[in-house]
C-alpha cells in the first residue's frame, strides 16, 4: 500500500486554494499517512482532520473559514481585516499604563536648547540655499518634495518632545503586534476539537513554529516524534495560533515560558522533518498556495501589507521545494541513504488575491481544485513511468528542471547558513 504525505504550505488569505485541493483528492480517494502544515495549512490541515471520515469534511472545512474568518464582500469592502485579528485591548491598555507611568520615559520630553538650535540653523541653511548667491554660481533651485518630507521628519518631527513621546509609545511599548487570535478559552478556538486529532486511524500531523528564545524551528505533533529534535509538544490551540503569528500582524504566542511565532517564512513545507520522521514515504504531495506570479503592484497600504507578508512566504516556498528536489536528486546516490519516493506538485494558479472576504475565499476552492484535478491527472498517467531506483517527480515546472539553477540556489542557502551560524556566535552580521 502506497505511504502518502501532504505539505500544506502558508499563505493566509489563499486558504481557499487548499480547500479545493483537498476537495479534489477527496473526490479521488487520495488520502494520507502523513500530514506537514504550516500557518493557514496548518490551521485547514487541523480543522479538516477534526471531522470523521464519514462526514463532509470539505464541506465543513469551507464554512468553518467561511463563517468564522472571512468576511462578506460588503463589509470587507469598507473594513479590511478578518473576523480574528481582533487588538489585544487589556495588553494594550496594560502596556499604555506602563508606559505613561514609567518616569525613563520622560527623560527626553523637555526640549533641548542646543539640539533646537541646530535645527533652526540646519533649516535656514536648507531655506537659503535655494536661492541664488552674489556670484550667480547656483541659481534659484525648488525645494524637492523628498527633501521637505525629510525635513519635516528630522527636523520639525524627530525633535518635537510630544511627537517623540507618542511614537515612542507606539513603538517601544509593549505590544509586539497589532492584532492576537492566542485565545484559547474562545468560542472560536474551542470550535476546534483537538481531542479528535489524537485519536487511533487519524494520520500523523505536525506543523511548525519559530521558537524565538533559541531562535530555531519547532514542531508540534498529534503524535511523539522520536526522530526529529524538534519536537516541542502536542498541537492545541497555542501551538496552532503560535504556528500562525505573523510578526508584526500578530503578537507572539508564549508556551511552557517560550516564546513564539510563525514558522512558514522559514521552512513552508516542513521536507527536512517530515523525511526524518517518516522516512518509508513512498509520495510527497505539494500544496504550496503561494507564489510569486500572485503578487501585483499594491494600490493601498492593505495590498502593500499583503505583499510584505506573502512575498516572503512566496520566495522562501519556492527555494524550498527547489532545493529539497536538488537534494533527493544528487545526494547520496547508489549510498542506500537516499531517498527514492516520488513528489507531486500542485501548482498555485498565479490570478488570486489576498483580500480575507468570501468572495475571494470561494474563488480560491474553485481555483484549487482545477489546479489538483490537474496534478492528479497528470499523475494518474506519469505514475506507471516511475523508476525503482530514483526519486520521481510529477508536475514539476520545466523550468525547475536546470541543474545548474538549482546549484546556484544550493550555494546561496549554504553561504546564509554558514553566515547565520556565524552570526548567532556573535561574529558576523547577517
């Protein structure tokens, strides 16, 4: 019997495009051994497998992100955030109060004579060499916008006492995010019955998180993993929302006195752990969701803020996958040691958006079940070819396939490794 597993990549609003792909292998009988998720693959990976195979589970998995995530297309339309990025408000309020009543904060609240003076002479200077001198050796110039703007900023803001005073409250207080879903006694968490995960003939789960004390991955399970040194614990609703806190989006998620967040803008597929832990896979299926190609020019600070965040997870997914195939196609030939399954991409179509509303999350079913319906075809046909003796793999891009692209990728990751590993030892910096 074939062993499969499934990498459900990140990339939060693209949840549908994992909701359709699950529809159509469901509509196949393709099932899973062995589930690696993180972000939103983790949190529809999770909530798929907390139904009984008996049950809709496509179906309840789409309105449970339906109604609990996304909003209706009106609303969204005027108010662009999902129903979970809720303000942290007592840890805002707390932080407030600790700020406005700590009295270091108020060492630089007076001005400062000399620094004033400085500023007024640096501005008459900027004021007077826009105009012509005696000698006729510069002529009358415009002031530039960008250098108004810098002015603005240095000159009439940074040195203000009460413009100091409340960016230093909004950016040295103690609030690391803007919105937190780390609320495990909800309505909205308890909705997920973690319970069911643990229970016999559920497959293997795990998803990742970043464990920002030693500053490495960790990885929390259904099941104990022997292998992997990663493990960190059970998957419950902490663990969920930690894999998920996007930095700077979302505040982080403490467990057992560590402290985390995200993990897919570090490893979005989890290979690495998952063939450590599972080595007799005979299959790797790929949901990636997140690509470069869906990336457009931002027209607001809502798509600017979208691409910050999905553009990472776009890049890294793909270097990711790039560089597993690199490494199950030249490491270790004829040692025994190498890894001789097969891998199935499902390719993310590359016209979708990253808006959280319904309009866009039925899109994405539609979208990723027409991109899965296409891998499994082409799977159906390429299977058969599969030699014994080598990793196979279905659907790749043609583009993919150049090992002198995949060489140079190779050599990049090594050289931030060994600057990484150089840097956490406090000699160079990244």
């Amino acid at each position: 019997m074939v062993k499969r597993a499934i990498a459900l990549g990140g990339g939060g609003p693209a949840a549908g495009l994992h909701i359709g792909v699950l529809e159509a292998l469901a509509d196949n009988d393709i099932t899973f051994d062995v589930w690696a998720l993180s972000c939103i693959g983790a949190w529809v990976g999770i909530v798929y497998n907390q139904w009984g195979d008996n049950e809709d589970r496509v179906e309840k998995t789409y309105q449970f992100f339906k109604n609990g995530v996304f909003r209706d297309d009106e609303s969204y339309a005027r108010f662009p955030i999902n129903t979970v990025f809720g303000p942290d408000w007592r840890s805002n309020i707390k932080a407030l109060n600790d700020f406005v009543t700590d009295r270091e904060n108020y060492k630089d609240f007076l001005w400062d004579p000399y620094k004033m003076m400085d500023v007024f002479q640096d501005s008459m200077k900027i004021f007077f060499d826009q105009f012509p001198d005696r000698y006729q050796k510069r002529k009358f110039t415009k002031l530039d916008e960008g250098d108004f703007n810098r002015w603005i900023l240095n000159q009439a803001m940074a040195t203000n006492p009460l413009v100091r005073y409340l960016t230093s409250m909004m950016y040295l207080s103690n609030v690391n995010g803007l919105s937190r879903i780390n609320y495990p006694d909800s309505e909205f968490m308890k909705s997920i019955n973690f319970a069911e995960l643990e229970k016999q003939g559920k497959p293997a789960i795990f998803h990742n998180a970043w464990n920002l004390d030693e500053r490495k991955l960790a990885l929390f399970s259904n099941r104990e993993m022997k292998k992997t040194k990663e493990y960190k614990g059970s998957i419950d609703a902490r663990s969920l929302c930690a894999c998920s806190a996007l930095p700077f989006v979302e505040g982080t998620v403490e467990i057992d006195g560590v402290t985390y967040c995200e993990g897919a803008l570090v490893d979005t597929v989890n290979f690495w752990s998952l063939l450590e832990e599972h080595s007799n896979l005979d299959e790797i299926w790929v949901s990636r969701i997140v690509d470069s190609k869906q990336i457009r020019k931002p027209e607001n600070l809502h798509d600017a803020l979208a691409n910050l965040c999905q553009l990472f997870a776009a890049t890294v997914g793909e270097d990711d996958v790039k560089l597993f195939k690199y490494h199950v196609r030249y490491d270790n030939p004829g040692t025994g040691k190498e890894w001789n399954g097969t891998v199935v991409e499902i390719h993310v179509p590359g016209h979708i958006n990253f808006n959280w509303n319904h309009s866009n999350l039925d899109n994405g079913r539609k979208l990723g079940k027409a991109a899965a319906d296409q891998a499994i075809a082409v799977y159906g046909r390429e299977i058969k070819e599969k030699p014994h003796n080598k990793p196979y793999f279905i659907n790749e891009n043609p583009e993919e396939k150049d090992k002198d692209e995949w060489l140079a990728l190779l050599k990049k990751h090594d050289e931030y490794v060994k600057r990484a590993a150089l840097q956490s030892q406090g000699k160079q910096q990244l």
